[in-house]
C-alpha cells in the first residue's frame, strides 16, 4: 500500500477534519505529523508538517472529493499551496 499526499497544512486541525472526512467517504486516510522531524533538523517552528494522505489507487476520487468540498466549505483555505 502507497500513500501518497493530497494536502499539506501548518496547524493540525484541518489536516485532521479533511482526513476524517476522506475517511467517512470511504477512503483511508492517515494524517502524518512531521513538526517533530522538522523540530529536530531545524532551529525554526515547523511549517507545511502536518500532511494528509490516501491510498495510490484512491487518489483521483480524493482530489475529486476535496474539490467538490472546497467550494462550499473551503476546506483547502488553510492548506498550504506552492505556486
């Protein structure tokens, strides 16, 4: 089984809210904290830790999800977003 990352956040509270929400869609979704790995390379507070992660195989339907939810409840406002 490969996870791969569909969203990435500062704070923890969204990670955990799309994740659970991935997961009463029926997908398994794992929400993976790297604050302390940051905390342990780096001398700054962590940025972008907290990622939110499906299965390979179900990835499109989550993109899919997420972008139906992101509309009416903006639940990739606080996601952080690479230009």
């Amino acid at each position: 089984m490969k996870l791969i990352t569909v969203a990435t956040f500062n704070d923890p509270e969204p990670a955990e809210a799309l994740r659970v929400r991935l997961e009463l869609a029926g997908h398994h979704a794992l929400h993976y904290d790297e604050s302390r790995m940051q905390r342990f390379w780096f001398l700054t507070e962590p940025q972008a830790a907290h990622k939110v992660e499906v299965e390979e195989e179900n990835l499109a339907d989550a993109h899919r999800l997420i972008k139906e939810w992101d509309c009416p409840d903006g639940v990739m406002s606080p996601a952080v977003c690479c230009p």
